[in-house]
C-alpha cells in the first residue's frame, strides 16, 4: 500500500476580491505564511508523502501557474480539468489516475487554500486516518473518511458533520460514523450544534482507499462505469468524460449516501481561509487586535484588516472593518459580511 496526496486548486476564490480575481486566483497568493497557500499546502503533505506521489488538479487555466509554484512538481502530476464541475468529478478524475497506477493506493484529497496552525497535530491525524481507511468495515468495502474539526465558535459559514456510534479508537483519536451532514446552518442551528458536542466543522479533508472511492462512484452512478475504461492521460477521453458527466460536490454525490462515511474529530488549528472573515479569525490574537499589512496607520480603530498595496491608509474612528487595495480594486467592508462579496462579483461580472 501507498500513500498519494491529491490537492485540489482549481477554484478561482471570488470571496476574496480584491486580491483573489480570475487570473490570480486565492490558492497562489500569499496570504499567511511566506509561501502561497498552494506552496503551504504542498510542503506540510511533503513531510508525509513522498513528493513523485503528490498530485494536483487544477483547470487548463492555472496548469502553468501550479507549475510555477510547485517547480520540483513532475509536469505529469499536474492534472488539467477542461472545465470545472465541482469537486465530485475533480476527486474522480484524480483518484482514477492513481489507481491507474497504484490499485492499492490510498489517496489524501487536501484542498489548495487551507491554513493548518499545528503541523504536527495535522501529519499525525492524516496518519491515524490513512490506518483507518485500510480496515476492512465488511466484506471487502472500505471507509471513507473525513477529518472534522471541532467547532470553536458557531459559524454559519461551515458545513457541518454529524457523528454517532464510534468505530475504531486507538492512540488518543476516535472514528464514529456519520449520520449527517448540514449545510452552512442558521446561527440558531450552529448555536445548538456547537452546545451539543457531537458535530463538526466539515474541512473537506478527506483520506480513502482509491478503489474504495472508486467503487462508491459506480455503485450510486452506475453509467459512471463507462469511464473506468477512460484513459484520461488522452486528451480525447478527458475532454469525453467533462463533457458528459454531471457536476456536483463530493459530500452530496458519495459521503452523505454512502454507509462506510466515517469521521475523525480533529484539533489542529484549521481555517479553511473562505472568506476575510475567516482569514481575519484565523490570524486575530485578540478582539481588538488591528492585522495591518502594507502603508496602513490608524487611530481609534479596533478588530479590523487594513491592507495596503501602495497607497497609504488612514482609518479613525472604525471597527470590525476590512479595508483592502489592489491593483483590482479597493473593498471597504464590515467583515461579519464578507459571504456578501462572491455575489456582488458575480453580479459585476454579468454586467
């Protein structure tokens, strides 16, 4: 058995406009640590797997520039989506290219714009999930497994996951088996979610054998089979099998149909960096904490983001405010609305 990573980075991330836009797109900019969010994503996995077993998908679009980011990459690990159809056909295209070459493979599916606080914590879950996902639940089927994160506040930002009975357990981390999932709750629900104990935040980590999830594929799809024959390193079949098949998000195609979707509550300090919100969440020390990047000086201004490309910032009198310049344009908004800003995109972009 061996282990493959496959990162997901074919997203163009419209919630964080003004830096995030069409051709520069969330997963390469800069927005934690030194290296872009794909560069973090790529080096925390290196440490677990080896890198000729790292692959990347990503749309025809961002192929150079994955390549430019990840230059010791192989070109050949950089898999080119013709369009993007959400992450139920992303994680089947991938996952069927490794067991092309790997029948056993267990295969990590990582989103590209993560930020992750505690390495180790992280690689050390991602292990005990990797053992999990080869034991055998019955007759030969295998689970497919999610890493939950604990909630620490309740969010209506986040899908939730649900978990009931335990399944495994050893070496201070627990499997239950999920019994729902929820998407992006009311406050009232998140309230009520984050008081009862036996949910979790849904990271879109997911860790599964290749075959395992290639299986549950065929049986809920079952004109899926079809593509088993696909050679997707032929342009001609890829380009068959994106415009035939249908679009969707892995959770609502597989995970929340299938019996052996099981989930690992997990504390490592994650943000899935989706919105300025989340990133201001993710970074802020304290509540009245001002994170200031660039030509910024303030007074009078508490809990907010302030980041300046070139021109200087002034702000007085504000809170709980996001202030951005960019060569895109300049956004100025209370940050507890920044689900707002992927429509008012959409809408311009229409126009």
């Amino acid at each position: 058995m061996s282990v493959y990573a496959l990162i997901m980075a074919g997203g163009e991330g419209r919630r964080f406009w003004p830096l995030s836009s069409k051709d520069n797109p969330k997963q390469f900019l800069q927005l934690i640590d030194e290296g872009s969010l794909i560069r973090n994503t790529f080096d925390r996995i290196s440490g677990l797997i080896k890198k000729e077993n790292i692959f990347v998908v990503t749309t025809k679009d961002y192929a150079q520039k994955t390549a430019k980011h990840l230059p010791e990459l192989n070109k050949k690990n950089i898999l080119a989506e013709p369009e993007g159809k959400n992450t139920g056909p992303c994680i089947y295209y991938g996952s069927k290219v490794i067991s092309d070459l790997d029948k056993d493979a267990v295969v990590v599916v990582l989103p590209a714009d993560h930020a992750i606080a505690y390495k180790r914590k992280y690689l050390s879950t991602l292990k005990y999930a990797i053992r999990i996902s080869c034991e055998d639940m019955s007759g030969g089927e295998y689970p497919l497994v999610t890493l939950g994160i604990k909630p620490t506040r309740p969010d209506t930002g986040y899908g939730y996951i649900k978990q009931s009975e335990q399944i495994f357990e050893s070496g201070g981390f627990s499997a239950y088996r999920v019994s729902s999932f929820t998407e992006k709750p009311d406050l009232k629900n998140a309230k009520k979610y984050l008081k009862n104990g036996n949910y979790c935040w849904n990271s879109g980590i997911f860790i599964w054998k290749a075959s395992a999830i290639l299986s549950e594929f065929y049986s809920f799809y079952p004109h899926w089979e079809k593509y088993s024959d696909y050679n997707f390193s032929n342009n001609s079949d890829l380009g068959k099998y994106y415009k035939k098949v249908e679009s969707g998000p892995v959770d609502k195609m597989i995970l929340e149909k299938s019996k052996n979707t099981l989930v690992i509550p997990a504390r490592f300090g994650w943000s899935d960096i989706g919105t300025w919100l989340s990133l201001d969440q993710y970074m802020r020390k304290n509540l009245s904490e001002n994170i200031i990047r660039g030509n910024v000086h303030t007074l009078d201004t508490l809990g907010s983001m302030i980041i300046s490309k070139d021109k200087p910032i002034i702000t007085i009198g504000i809170k709980d405010i996001v202030v951005v310049d960019s060569d895109q344009g300049i956004l100025v908004i209370n940050k507890n609305d920044s689900q707002q800003i992927k429509k008012l995109i959409e809408k311009l972009s229409s126009k």
